[in-house]
DNA sequence: TAAGTATGTTAGGCAAGTCTAATAAATACT
DNA sequence: AGTATTTATTAGACTTGCCTAACATACTTA
C-alpha cells in the first residue's frame, strides 16, 4: 500500500494515452496503448494496476479500461499541458509539428498550471494585440526559418511602415466592422474573440471558470455532421458544446492564419 | 559496463550543480551537492561514480571532484537550458523567480537545443522589435498580474498610440542617435545590441558559433574590479572575455527594462 | 464447436535511483 | 599527538519502471 501523492511522469502519459484512445477508438485496448507509448503488454498490465490502486482508471483482468472522474480530470490536465506546449511551439516558435509534439510530450510533466495559463495568455496576446498580431508572429517564423540571412534592419523599417497602415485602416473601418456572430456560426478551423456570454447558464460557469474573459481566443475545431456537438478549444482547454450553447456565446469572427 | 547514450535528468542535475558550485565556491564537495540537490550524501557518491564512469567527472575517493572537459560541456548545456527556460518565464511570462527557477530545473531535461535557440530568437524579437519592445512585454507582464481586470479593449487603444509615438520619435532623431559604444564601455547590468564585431580573432569565430549576428542582445552580467574579465550573457550562453576582446565588439546600448 | 490467433497477465529479472545504518577517512581542537 | 567532529563511502534494502518468456483468456473462423 504505496501512498505516492504526485503522479509519475510515467503513469502521467499512460493516463494520456487512455484518454486519447479513448476519445478516438472509444475504447482502450492494452495492445494499442503499448504500441503508442512504445512499451511492452506486460509493461501497460503493471501500468494500468498502478493507476487502478490510485482509483484512477476501472481495471479487472482482462476487462475494458476506463477512467474514474478523478482519472479523467487528471487526464485532461495532461492532455491540456501538451496541446498549450504544442501549440506554442508550433505557432509561435515555428517549431516543426513532429518535434514539438515529442518535446510536448517530455516538457508536460514539468509544467504547472500557472505557467501553462501564462503561456496561454501571452500566445493569445501576442496573436491578437494590434501592436503584434498574427502577422507579426508570421514574420518571426519567417525570420526563423532564412535563419541568419537579413537582420532584419532593413525589412522592420518594412515592418512598421505596415504596422502603421493596418492600424490606420482598422481606425478609418471603425469597430462597427466587426461582423457580430455566435459560436454556432464559426466553420471548423475558424477563431473568434469572444465579446460576450449570453444567458447565464451552467455554461456561463464553466466556461468563467476557465479564465474565459471578454477578448478570449476561442477557435471551433470540429462540428459534428448535425452541427450539434461541437468541438471548441479555449484557453488551451478541449470542450464539447451543445448548438444551444454554442448560440449564446457572441463572439467576433477573426482572420485565418 | 552499462553504456547509456544519453544523460539521465539525474544525472545532468548533478553535472549542473557541480558545476555551478566550482563557479562560485572553487570547489564541490559532497556534502554540499546532496544539500542543493535535497538529497543524501550516499546517493551524491553513487552518482559521482555513474559520471566518472562516464568520463564526465574526475573522481577517486575522498579526493575532489572536478569536471572533465566533456563534463563540463554537458554542464554548460544545462546551465545553458535552465537559464533560457527561467528568464523567458521571468522576462517574458511574469512568472515568479522561485517558481521559474524550479520550473526551468524540470523543464531542463525536455528541451533540445533547438527548441531553446528558438526561444532565444523570439525573446529577443519580442524585446527589441520596435513593434513590441520591452515597454510592450512588460505591459502583458502586468495586464497578468492584474488578472481578469480589463479586458484591455481601452488600454489597448493607448498602447498603440504610445506606440506610433514611439515610432514617430524614433523616426525623428534618426538613427545618428544610437551613441556607438564597445562592450568594454556597458556596466554590469546594461545591455546593448551587436553592431558589428571588430577584429577577425578567435573570439569573432567563438561568438559567431552560437548564432550570434547583428542586432543580437548582449547583456554584461559582471565586471571584474580591474575590468578585466568581463562576464556576458548572449544568446544564453555565458561567455567570460577580456577586455581587449570586449573592447573588439561594437554595440549600440539599450535602454534598461 | 474446435482449433487457431490475437490479446492480456503472471513470473522472474534487471537497471536506476533513492534511502538508512554502519564504517572509514579527513579535519579540527585541545 | 590524540581525541572529537565532520565528511565521505560502503553495504544492504526498497521502489519504480522496464523487459522476456511462459501462460491464460478471449475472439475468429473454418
Ligand atoms: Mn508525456
Ligand atoms: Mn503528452
Ligand atoms: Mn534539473
Ligand atoms: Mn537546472
């Protein structure tokens, strides 16, 4: 009877990769999680009499594996940690997919949540303050990837001459341009900002609960054929909106890439 | 004879430590390492063992410990790590010095050299593009502090008109203004940007070798009492010259901050 | 329904990393 | 110099996490 507190970073990614599976296959298999993990059956039986001890996966012999609630929550805390990583290198960096998913999946284990909301909310400020902006963030992947060609004297002249443009344009426009819509309204791959939560149902709560706040980047990553569930990822967090739900989040449409 | 191509995360905290320990006591003793480590003293001598078996330390009971030159370049690579990582989250994320020194320690051992160059690169591109600058990462620094207060739609209208300001009077004065110095002339604490380097010696090859160029972010660290050995951080790594090698790097300074 | 195959578990072993208790060496103090 | 104290090492044990080989169960299919 081991009383470890803190999860290992092992049993951390098990607890991932069941989550995942499950979510994609709907059902866990011994055989798939030793195969995504790289590991041995026997190694994923101990894992998973490991994790079952701490109450966090359902587990008998030769049953399906799921997750208890104190497993699933403690899951999607993983989950979350490697996507804000991911994301971040990805978007920001300009890390290549490959490498920042597999450095993701190391650094996860040693973030807390401070830091990955702190990530999250530089990622979204640098994307979305006028003074930055997609762009922006763009160019220092560009500048990334000609590497030490052009200091960048030259074309940050360039840099600010548009800066100074762009924001001159979105003044003449006027905030009148921002073409309110829902959630509900958004294609899969589309990103708004939110401008405000109508009603103030559960949702609300939940939604509040996450640091959601006016200006949050909330981008729709799947609608069901039906358009009723619908996938979102906000503040790095996956959640699964009804289209009710979706109707009473305003929010304003903002550019791809 | 166990042949591990690759370092343990417990094996590089030590390597770490014993090298910052000889940089600022001269000497590691035992006792000490198994104090900052939080650690028993047994377990600091069944490391030192593992490393020497490793051609990383030199060692033989109850003599110093001291690091070979390949231990030494393996240190350097995690100290190097560890102080990217924490001075991103400090400078960049407003993230407590503790809890970004514990964090960076963690995080070390996830991130590859060109996930770290990379984060370099962009927080020196967040600090001194004219379009973000230190003004703007310190105001996101605070927009977190203040937490969910202002959803800075107002405060954001002020920054870009700072920002244009900013612009128009960096436009004015020309770029005569930036008063040309030499790192030999910035004071502990001051930090500068690279000009050019001067003199084709040793040391221009040694900087150029980490990525260094033009418009780079220099940042003296410590001056020795006769100025000679000059300490620098550039690009993460911590170089110490003299001054006549100093003196050989044109730089124009920076504003504090 | 009776193989035959795929999947999962047990048994046994090993390496890394940590600990405590006991011992040895080095150092500091009369 | 001789004892006390500090510092370092050895011995032995334990935990975690992984492996291979052998066995058990479940699913497939003739
Ligand atoms: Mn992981
Ligand atoms: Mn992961
Ligand atoms: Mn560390
Ligand atoms: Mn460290």
């Amino acid at each position: 009877m081991t009383r470890t507190e803190t999860l290992s970073e092992s049993l951390e990614d098990y607890l991932e990769t069941i989550f995942l599976l499950i979510r994609e296959k709907a059902v866990a298999r011994s055989r798939d999680i030793a195969e995504r993990l790289k590991v041995s059956r026997p190694s994923v039986t101990g894992a998973l009499q490991a994790l079952a001890e701490r109450a966090l996966v359902n587990y008998e012999p030769y049953g399906h594996v799921t997750l208890t609630p104190a497993g699933e929550v403690e899951a999607k805390r993983v989950v979350r940690r490697h996507g804000v990583l991911k994301d971040f290198m990805v978007k920001v960096l300009s890390i290549g997919e490959a490498e920042a998913d597999a450095t993701a999946c190391r650094m996860e284990h040693a973030v807390s949540k401070n830091v990955v909301d702190r990530l999250v909310e530089f990622a979204e400020f640098v994307e979305t303050c006028p003074r930055a902006g997609a762009k922006w963030v763009h160019g220092f992947g560009y500048r990334c990837q000609e590497a030490a060609a052009d200091p960048s004297q030259q074309s940050c002249e360039r840099c600010i001459e548009q800066c100074l443009t762009d924001v001159k344009k979105r003044k003449q426009k006027g905030n009148k341009t921002i073409a309110s819509a829902t959630l509900k309204d958004l294609k899969p791959g589309e990103r708004g900002q939110i401008e405000r939560l109508l009603g103030g149902g559960p949702v609300k709560r939940r939604i509040a609960d996450m640091g959601v706040i006016k200006g949050s980047l909330v981008e729709v990553v799947r609608v069901a054929p039906l358009g009723d569930p619908i996938d979102i990822k906000i503040k790095g967090y996956h959640l699964s909106l009804r289209k009710e739900e979706a109707a009473g989040i305003a929010v304003s449409r903002l550019p791809e890439k």
